[in-house]
C-alpha cells in the first residue's frame, strides 16, 4: 500500500538554483535530418533480419527481455518547487510496468554480457502532451545502466550503431568467445581504477544481477522549465543485497532472466526514481551525450518511488501485453520532460518505426495502455 509519509531526503529538500532551459541550448547538427533518416534504416535493417532468424519481429534494440514488471510509482510528498514539475508536481499513486532488458537488438546467449536497459511506463498522468502522444496518459522513461551514453551526438552514435549492426546474426558462438574474452579485460581494467564502456557494450559487461544495478536516461530532457537526467536506484534492502552480485550464467541462455524470476517468486522490491537537475552547461551539456554530469555539483535527488511486489515476472500473457503490445519511448509522455539534444531528438523517428514495424509483422498491435489488466 502506498505510504503517505514518504517524504523527499535532506539532499532534495536543500536549496537548488537549477539552470532555466533555453532554445539555443539546442543546437542541431550538420545534416541531422540525414542521419535520422540513416537512423532508421540501420535499425530497420537489425529488426529485418532478427525477424528472418526468429520468425518474430523484436524491437531494433533492446529485443531481449529479462523481467517484465508491474508496480506502483508514489510521487514524494513535500517536494520543493524545483522539482515539483510534470509527472511529479502532485504527489500521489501511479500504475507502473517496467521492463528488464539486455542492449542488442538480436536475442543473443547471456555468455554475451551487454548492458542493461530498463524501461518505466507510468500510467494516469495528466498534462500537455508530447506531439505523437497525443489522447494517451503514459509517461516513459527509458533508462540503462550507466550515468552517460556511449557517443557524444547523433553522428557519432549512428557510427557506432552501423557497426553494430553488421554484427547481427554474425558467428553467434564466436560472439560467446569474445563476451568471455571482454570481461577479463574489462575485471582488469576495474581492479585498477578503470572500466571501458566500449568493451561493455561489446559483451565484456560483468555477469552481475540486473536486480541490483542503478539505471540512468543518460540524455537530458525537459524537467518543468529546466533541465534534467534521471535514475533510478535499488534502495531496499533484498534489492541492495543484489548490488554486483554474479550470476551464474554457465551454460543457461537466459540466466538473468531466471534470476529475475526466482527473486519475484518470494521477494519484492523499491526504487528511488531521482532527478539530477542541470546548473551549469560547461560541465553538464545538452548537446554531448557522454559527459557524465558531476554529482558533487548537482547530486541525484529523489521525487519518486517504486514499489513492485512479489509476483510471476514472466509469463506468456507478460510477453504479449508488455513485449509485444507495448512501446516504450522517451517520446511518449509530457511537454514538461520533453527529450532534449541531438541524439534525443533523432530516437523520436527510430522508436516510432521499431514500433510501426512490430505492428506490421506481429499478431499484437503496438498501442499506449489505459490499464495493467493484461498483466
């Protein structure tokens, strides 16, 4: 049940002085238009040829779910103005689905060790929309497991996607090889200080729990009139206890999403949702993606929390409602978290076609959700 004494921690209550957005803190990029256009043909292109592997079209990125999730978001009683905006200016009870998944677009062994997604959808919330939003009552935020996006812009990140994408359907036993190969470089690389977000995305993330890993939008968008990037945390207790914890991935495809299901089948769980405001654009830019936003500057502040119960998180009727008959897009939601920067703003055209081409080819139409009955 929700509590109604939830109220913000000391760090949100302390004074804020958040940067006001502005226009020109937008600045699009030479010939962004085309690589929007290239955009959607490459992850067109992955979600072709999954489809002709699997018989199933999946969604270009993010195809492989661990943990299809359905809880409670309770708004923070007694927040300060500052972040008292959009889906958060009232504090109350919100429906919400969460989904866990892994970053490629094709269903790939869990030998091959990517990072984390985890997408939220809020249902019920109230406000001026987003355009192609509009008559819906949702509010997604999209979010992965680390604190900055793998390419400064749009550019750089459609380079590195084509790349990707010449892998998909590529030598699958092979990619298992090099996963393993990645993650000794990458302990090393840790145990003395370092960590490379290349060899992450490659396969070399760490075998660890997705249950205990912190996510973040990684790109900035609208928070009211200022400027923002949220996360979101484990902060109770069975949900802590899984923070680097490894799973056993032996020779079991979908190990994360048995661990998933075997956590659920006994045990909750709480998030903090949180907001890291924008003060200053030297060192928190709009327009470069891969600046990690310094936290002893503007911590991360909580306006939110998630509860989810013990229950079934993966059944046959989840598949449907969730994986195949729901989108998740940071561009479905409110004006007020409207996404901001150059690769924000070319993922509006690519989510929109993953999700037209999952209607076109699956029996399950793709469509905003009034209700979690389905679940």
């Amino acid at each position: 049940m929700p509590n109604d004494d939830l109220t913000p921690t000391a760090a949100a209550r302390a004074p804020l002085a958040p940067l006001p957005y502005d226009a020109s803190y937008e600045q699009p990029e030479e010939d962004e238009a085309e690589t929007t256009r290239e955009m959607v043909d490459t992850l067109r292109k992955i979600s072709e040829t999954v489809r002709k592997d699997e018989g199933h079209a999946y969604r270009s990125v993010h195809a492989k779910s661990h943990g299809l999730l359905r809880g409670e978001l309770q708004v923070l009683a007694g927040l300060p103005a500052v972040l008292a905006q959009g889906a958060f200016a009232q504090p109350g009870v919100h429906p919400v689905v969460m989904r866990l998944s892994s970053t490629p677009g094709d269903l790939l062994e869990d030998k091959v060790s990517t990072p984390r997604g985890m997408a939220i959808k809020l249902l019920d919330v109230q406000g001026a929309r987003l355009p192609g939003s509009e008559g819906a009552s949702t509010q997604d935020f999209v979010m992965v497991n680390g604190p900055a996006f793998s390419a400064p812009t749009a550019k750089k990140f459609l380079g590195n996607l084509k790349l990707l994408a010449g892998t998909t359907d590529k030598a699958p036993g092979a990619k298992n090889v090099l996963a393993t190969a990645l993650r000794g470089i990458e302990n090393l690389l840790e145990k003395v200080g370092g960590g490379s977000a290349m060899l992450k995305s490659m396969g070399g993330h760490p075998a660890t729990h997705p249950l205990g890993e912190t996510y973040y939008t990684q790109v900035p968008i609208l928070f009211g009139p200022y400027m923002a990037k949220l996360s979101l945390a484990p902060v109770s207790p069975e949900l802590l206890a899984l923070k680097d914890a490894p799973v056993d991935i032996g020779d079991r495809p979908d190990a994360l999403r048995e661990a998933v299901v075997q956590h659920f089948q006994t045990q909750g769980g709480t998030w903090e949702l949180r907001v890291q405001l924008c003060l200053d654009l030297d060192t928190m830019p709009i327009e470069d993606a891969s600046v990690v936003w310094p936290e002893d500057t503007s911590p991360y502040v909580a306006v939110a929390r998630i509860t989810v119960a013990p229950q079934p998180s993966w059944s046959e009727a989840r598949v449907q409602a969730v994986n195949d008959g729901m989108a998740f897009s940071p561009w479905h939601g409110l004006a007020a978290h409207r996404p901001i920067g150059s690769v924000m703003r070319v993922r509006k055209a690519a989510y929109e076609m993953a999700a037209r081409y999952r209607s076109e080819h699956n029996p399950v139409q793709v469509s905003e959700p009034k209700s979690l009955d389905a679940l």
